[in-house]
C-alpha cells in the first residue's frame, strides 16, 4: 500500500527507505505564472497534486509591503523596487531601512515587528486542507536578513569592530522567531514537521564569513531556534545557498536535521561527496542545478539528473528531492514537468 504523503517524509526524515523519494516545490511568483499559463489553470493545489508534492509550505498572515515612490518595504525593513525585465516584473534590491544609521540608538529606535502584527488565525484551516501532506512552517531568517536591513558591508564592519551592534541586530529577529514559531506550533497542535531556519553563508566560490564570525554571531542563535523546533517535536530545516560545506559539522552539532538547497556549485558541494561525508547525520533537500540545468537543459536531461540524485541521495531515506533554490522564471515549465515526472517513475522502478 502507498505512504501518505506525510508518512513518506517522515520515514525520510528518519533515514528509512521510504517508497519513493518524497518531493518539494518552491519557485518563484513568475515561475507560478508561467506554469499556470502552462496548464491552463490557475488552481495551486491542482499543480502541486499533479506533481505528486509531498510538503506544504505554510506561514502566518504578515503586514503588507509599503510603497512610497516606488520604493517597496517590508516589515522588516528590506526595501527594493520592481524592475521591468523580459520575463516580467522582478524585485532589485535597495540599502535596508537602516542602512544609515550611525547609533545604537537609531538601531532601538526602529519600529521592529511584533507577532502581535501577524494573523494565526488563518492557519488551523489551512492545515486542514493540507490533509495528509507534511507541513514545513515559517521563514526565520537568522543573520542575512538582518544585514539585507543594515546593509552588508556594515555588517561585516560592525562584526569586528562593534559587535554589540550585531548582537542587538540579531537578538531582534531570534526574540521575534521564538515567539512566532511557538504561536504556529500552539496553533497547529504540533502539526507542523518541518521549521524553516534561513541565512546564507555561502558565495558560489566558497564562505561569505569566517567559521570563527559564524561561531560567533550565527551559531548561538541558530542553537536557539534548532532547540525551540526541537522541542515541538519537528525538524530544524536550514537553508543556505551557495559553497558553505565548510559549516556542515558546526550545522550538526548544533541541531540541524534538513540541509538545503544543496547548491552544486563546487566540488565541496556535489551531493555526492556531501552524502558520502554526512549522509547518515543528516538529511538533504534540494540538490537539482537551477544555474545551467534546469534553465538550458533538455526535459530528457532534467529526468536523468533527477534520476541519478534520488538514486544517489534517496536509498535508504534521507533526501527530499527539490531544486536548489526556487525554480526561477527562466527556467521552462516542461522542464519542471519533467522533474516531478522523474520523481514518480523512480518510485516506480
């Protein structure tokens, strides 16, 4: 008899052979566009059923951008604006809100987000039409959003040379996440499976910061949220594009269980060498090349890699197969078809 879907992750998460790989989906609002232009529908739960996805993807209600001559802003206080391009609209990135402060003060002063601001009320309801799908929850993010808020180079700066700065910086958004992440498991009953953990650490080429800076500033508050999640019952799943191998046994001392997106960017980060190393510590997600792959490939060669990583990463559990990051708008939709058509005729085999 076929897994749940919920089952089928779960016995992943757990390192047992489940009875096929189990798979995710994220991508972008243009790539949605065009995939439903592609089907000739607009219903999201059609297209994620028809791909046989096996997670849903769940947050609670947050106050909306606002926009002054052009320049959007979200809660937070990333800005940007949207750029015509020929795929469509697409966000290019603004110096935060408090990307000229030069006090402490400025830093405190700053109208930060409360849960008090967000709606949990949608999320008992949205569970249930989930039905027997797992859930992953949320987006803390940890370290590179509140540089994307303070401006990166300042923050860089300011982790040598005025480290309280960072601390009050980072402390905002763990204090805010804590509390967000328990609201959504009281709500949930402890429903949710997965709690999303996010910065990234690494460049195409290798580390954005030292171990020693990661150990630092990331580390004690990455510890924080695992052991909240853990304390739910669910899995720390952690997001970092890019070349950030070097962090791997850090990332598991401190509790992470879901690695992703598994960028294939360098040799230190090809799924291969990656399982052979930390396969029985921890699980994968993602691991398909969305940078040539997945925009320039064939449908037929888009089935073969999605082949070869669930043989590779999927005997045994231990691997949510997924992109490596979103699917981006350039990416064709008959390519993402022929991902999760891969997917089902491994199962099948």
């Amino acid at each position: 008899m076929p897994s749940t879907p919920r089952e089928r992750v779960l016995q992943a998460l757990a390192h047992e052979q489940p009875d096929r790989v189990p798979c995710d989906f994220w991508a972008e609002d243009l790539t949605w566009e065009a995939l439903f232009r592609f089907a000739g529908h607009r219903d999201t739960e059609r297209l994620l059923r028809d791909f046989a996805v096996d997670i849903r993807g769940l947050d609670a209600v947050s106050p909306a951008d606002t926009c002054t001559d052009g320049v959007y802003q979200n809660f937070w206080g990333e800005r940007h604006r949207l750029l015509d391009t020929p795929l469509g609209p697409m966000k290019s990135a603004l110096p935060g809100a408090l990307s000229g402060a030069t006090t402490l003060a400025e830093l405190e002063a700053f109208p930060w987000p409360k849960p008090e601001d967000f709606d949990y009320s949608l999320l008992p309801k949205q569970i249930e039409q989930c039905g027997e799908h797992a859930l992953r929850y949320g987006f803390c993010d940890l370290w590179q959003r509140p540089s994307l808020v303070r401006g990166l180079e300042s923050m860089y700066v300011e982790m040598a040379e005025q480290p309280e700065w960072v601390d009050f910086l980072i402390g905002k958004f763990v204090d805010f996440y804590v509390e967000d992440y328990t609201r959504a498991a009281e709500v949930s009953n402890g429903r949710f499976d997965l709690y999303l953990v996010i910065s990234d650490l690494g460049s195409q080429s290798g580390p954005l910061i030292s171990l020693g800076m990661f150990r630092r500033f990331v580390a004690p508050a990455l510890q924080t949220m695992c052991d909240l999640i853990h304390s739910f019952g669910a899995k720390a799943m952690f997001h970092s594009c890019g070349n950030m191998a070097a962090f791997i046994p850090d990332l598991i001392a401190l509790g992470v269980d879901v690695l992703d997106p598994i960028q294939p960017c360098a040799p230190e980060m090809q799924p291969a060498r990656l399982s052979a190393a930390f396969g029985d510590r921890l699980c994968f997600h993602g691991g398909i090349d969305v940078q040539r792959l997945l925009p320039s490939g064939s449908p037929a060669e888009v089935r073969e890699a999605v082949e070869r990583e669930c043989r590779l990463l999927g005997v045994g559990g231990g691997y949510i197969l997924g992109p490596a990051h979103l699917f981006q708008p350039d990416t064709p939709p008959a390519n993402i078809q022929a991902f999760y058509e891969a997917n089902r005729v491994c199962g099948d085999q």
